[in-house]
C-alpha cells in the first residue's frame, strides 16, 4: 500500500479541516493567491490536482475528500474566488 493511501485511510471520513489535522498529526495552514492557471501552491510546489479542486464547483466552501498530491495527502477547504 502506498504511503499517499496509508495516509488517506487514517484520515478517514474527516469532516473539518481541524479532525483531519489531528488525526494526521499536522497543521492547519492557509495558502493564498493560488491561480488556475498555473497549479502552483506557494511554499508547496506543483499540485495540480488540488489547485483543480479548489476552482471547482464541488470545492466551494466545503472541506474535500482526502486529495493524493504530488508532495502528500492534501484537505482543503476554498473560502473565496475572485477574478
């Protein structure tokens, strides 16, 4: 089993950015001035499928199923788009 689904199974079904924080034993960190464009997340690198999430219409303001990135298991939750 690869580390990426180790991790998502011991997130399990979190419903808040803080429950899936600490059952991975993790922080809570915000990440600003993402563009579409790009798939870049500042202070994390190339992550294009969370960045997709985050612009999609299921991502608006709800917390998203676990996300297997390039760099880890992401959960996020969009607070605001804007053009």
């Amino acid at each position: 089993m690869s580390l990426n689904l180790k991790i998502i199974k011991k997130l399990g079904k979190a419903t808040t950015l803080e429950a899936a924080a600490s059952a991975a034993a993790a922080l809570i960190q915000r990440a600003d001035s993402i563009s579409f464009s790009n798939g870049i997340i500042p202070n994390v690198g190339q992550e294009a499928k969370v960045v997709g999430f985050a612009f999609s219409k299921q991502g608006q303001g709800k917390v998203s199923p676990p996300i297997a990135g390039n760099g880890g298991v992401f959960i996020i939750k969009t607070e605001n788009i804007s053009a």
